[in-house]
C-alpha cells in the first residue's frame, strides 16, 4: 500500500485528458477531461444523465480504468494509461459515497461508521480510538444518540448522515461522492445540502461531487465542471457560470434562458458585439472568443428575469422600445409569475414578481433589459 500526505500547496487532485471507451468500442463515454481541484475545495461534475459524470468519478476511484490519461492525487500519479500505472482503489487516498449510501444492514450505526478504521486503508489499533473517533464524527453529524440502533431503523436523511460519516473516518485526502441526496424527498435533499457543505467546510475535506441537480451544484460548490455528451463545456464558480455562461448549452442548463438567434452582426474590438434579431437589436457583451468583425451566427442570450411584461399601452414600454407581443402561457408560481410571449417568430419566456396580470391570448409589450443580456457565438 503507499502512504499518501498531500502537501497544503499542491492540488489534491489533477486530471489530465482522461478519456474513455468502454469494453472495446470505440465511442468515448468521455473525452478530454482536464481539470483540477485545489485541497479543501467542492467541486461538482454537473451535466444531464449519460453526459459521463459517473464515468469520471469511477475513473478517479479506480473503478473504471481510463482508456487515455492521467490522474494525480496530492502529487502523487495513481493512474496514467502510458505508463500503465493503476493505483488499486483501495490504496488511493479516497472514500467514496455512492448514491444507495453502502450502509451495512446487518451492523449497528457505530459498527458501521467505525469500519474503515478496523478494516480499511488507514487502520487505527487502538479499540479505544476507535470509539472515541466514530462517535465524535457521529456527534457532529447528529447521530450519537441513535449510534447503538441497527443501521437500517433510519431514516433516509440518517442513513445519508451516517454514509458521510463513515466516509470521513476513512480520513480521505479526497471524498467522491456520486449523487448522494437522490434518494431523498425535494425538501430533505435542500436541507441535507445545506448540511453537507456544511460538513465538508467543517472538515474541510476536498470533495469531487457529481449531480444532475443544477440548484445542488450552484448552491453547494467552489467550482462547477459542466459537462455535455462526454465532453468540458465549462469550469466555473457557480456565479460566473450563471452570469458569463460561454456556450448556450450551459446558459440553458444553468437557469433558464432565452436564446435568441442572430440575423447579423457586428463584433467590436472592445469585446461588445451589436446584434440585429428577430425581437430587435442589442449591444451586449459577450464572454466567447470573438474576434471583431461580421457576424452571421450566435445568439443573444437573455434571462427570463431579464424579460419584462408589460400592459400594451405601458409608457415605459413605448418609450424603451418595447415590443409587441402574444401570451401564449401564463403561471402562478407563489414567489413568481412565469409568462411566455410569441413574438418575431420565437417564443420568450418572462420571470417577474407577481401578481399574474395577463392570461394567454393577452396583447402584451415585451421590453428585453439589454443591459443584462449576452452573446453567445454557439
Ligand atoms: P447519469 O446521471 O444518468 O448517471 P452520467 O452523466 O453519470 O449519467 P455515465 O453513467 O458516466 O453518465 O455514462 C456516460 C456514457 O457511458 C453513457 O452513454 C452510458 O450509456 C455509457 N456507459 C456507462 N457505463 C457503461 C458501461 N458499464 N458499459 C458501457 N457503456 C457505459
């Protein structure tokens, strides 16, 4: 077995053009994945189902063997296909939180977590330690008292509760974890994400965590990696992703977006592109690599937070420039109204505070905040 520390200033781990094919064909699950993550950080794979999130985890795990790369964990390389090395996951430095928990049903709450440390890859000797390490871990994530109970009279959130336990008295210098809270109802998983993060700054143990769930991935990470049919779209903070998303793919995927496609163009050299389109012409900003000149294609990009609804006669929307428009849908959603318009051919969808004003068929005048929208090149 090989004995890993990682350094405070090394990344824990480095993944470097991963790719792989499974059983011998020769379409790749996924494909150039290049990233890493700093000691201490969260990050999250986030992407739609079949995107390759699990295949990348399992890779990092040693469950998988990649067909292409490299991966380091604290300095250290546990697996490169040129090499051929291929470190066993049970001698990397990692534990692991699979989405069913992995909680032994024939043990108590405190055999459970206290496994890895008589059986696993770090082993404590002392049966005191033991102990006294599995309940303080199990103290702060609430479940001292049930520490005695068979593990399977829990309830989902404790069962969730005690899988992260005993991934920390593993004492791993990295915790994957792979859509842990889809087990659980919509309002149990808000609160155990709160709880997790929590858990994971107090501990702060790096964390690789994988999910479908755009709201978990921008309310419990550092870093996001958004990925699309096996490839990198984007790695960001989740502000940035939601504010300068680069592609349409992770504009739509993060939030909501209207995507409005571009007649003509022009980019200027100062990063600002005008656009004419089928609702009218913006001057935006654009984070894409767009060199100045014409432009033929692309979108702009508008939030529906960004699109206002407005009575037909409104004298803001006549003096801004707003246009007209037919409701096509219109929805109470407690906190919100969500309306969508035709209009130029296209169908936008609006966000706004309530109340709901408007129901389909409605006249309406559209004003689109320019000021907030964005060019996308693809
Ligand atoms: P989900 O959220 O549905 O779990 P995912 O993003 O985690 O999806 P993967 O499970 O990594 O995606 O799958 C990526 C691609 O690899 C998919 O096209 C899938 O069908 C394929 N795949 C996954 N596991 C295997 C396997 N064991 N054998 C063959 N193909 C596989």
């Amino acid at each position: 077995a090989h004995e890993f520390t990682v350094p405070a200033d090394r990344e824990a781990v480095v993944v470097t053009d991963l790719a792989k094919a499974y059983g011998g064909s020769d379409a790749f699950a996924i494909e150039d994945i290049t990233f890493e993550v700093p000691q201490g950080q969260f990050l999250t794979l986030l992407g739609p189902s079949g995107c390759g999130k699990t295949t990348t985890l399992r890779c990092i795990a040693g469950l998988e063997r990649a067909t292409r790369g490299r991966i380091e964990m604290g300095g250290d390389v546990v697996f490169d296909a040129s090499s051929k090395r291929d470190v066993k996951t049970e001698d990397r430095p990692i534990a692991m939180v699979p989405q069913s928990y992995g909680i032994w049903p024939h043990m108590t709450v405190l055999e459970n977590a206290a496994f890895p440390m008589k059986y696993g890859r770090k082993r404590v000797k002392e049966k005191g330690d033991i102990r006294t390490r599995a309940m303080n871990v199990l103290e702060q994530v609430g479940l001292a008292d049930f520490a005695d109970r068979w593990s399977t009279r829990l309830s989902g959130g404790q069962q969730q509760r005690l899988a992260l336990a005993r991934a920390l008295l593993c004492d791993p210098d990295v915790l994957l974890l792979d859509e842990p809270l889809s087990n659980l109802d919509a309002k149990l998983r808000v609160r155990l994400r709160g709880e997790l993060r929590q858990f994971q700054q107090q501990f702060g143990v790096t964390s690789l965590y994988v999910t479908h769930d755009q709201a978990e991935a921008l309310a419990m990470s550092d870093t996001v990696i958004v990925m699309n049919q096996g490839k990198v779209e984007q790695i960001d903070s989740p502000e940035a992703l939601y504010n300068s998303p680069r592609t349409s793919f992770v504009a739509d995927f993060i939030g909501s977006a209207n995507l409005i496609p571009i007649e003509e163009g022009t980019a200027e050299a100062s990063g600002v592109v005008v656009a004419k389109t089928s609702v009218g012409q913006f001057r935006c900003e654009t984070v894409s690599t767009t060199t100045p000149g014409e432009l033929t294609s692309g979108f702009v990009c508008a939030r529906p937070e960004n699109v206002m609804v407005l009575p037909v006669h409104d004298e803001r929307a006549l003096a801004e420039g707003g246009i007209h428009a037919k409701v096509t849908a219109a929805e109470f959603l407690g906190d919100r109204v969500a309306i969508d318009v035709a209009v130029g051919g296209l169908t936008l969808s609006s966000s706004m505070p309530g109340p709901l004003r408007v129901q389909p068929g409605d006249e309406v005048a559209v004003l689109i905040r320019p000021g907030d929208c964005l060019y996308l090149d693809r």
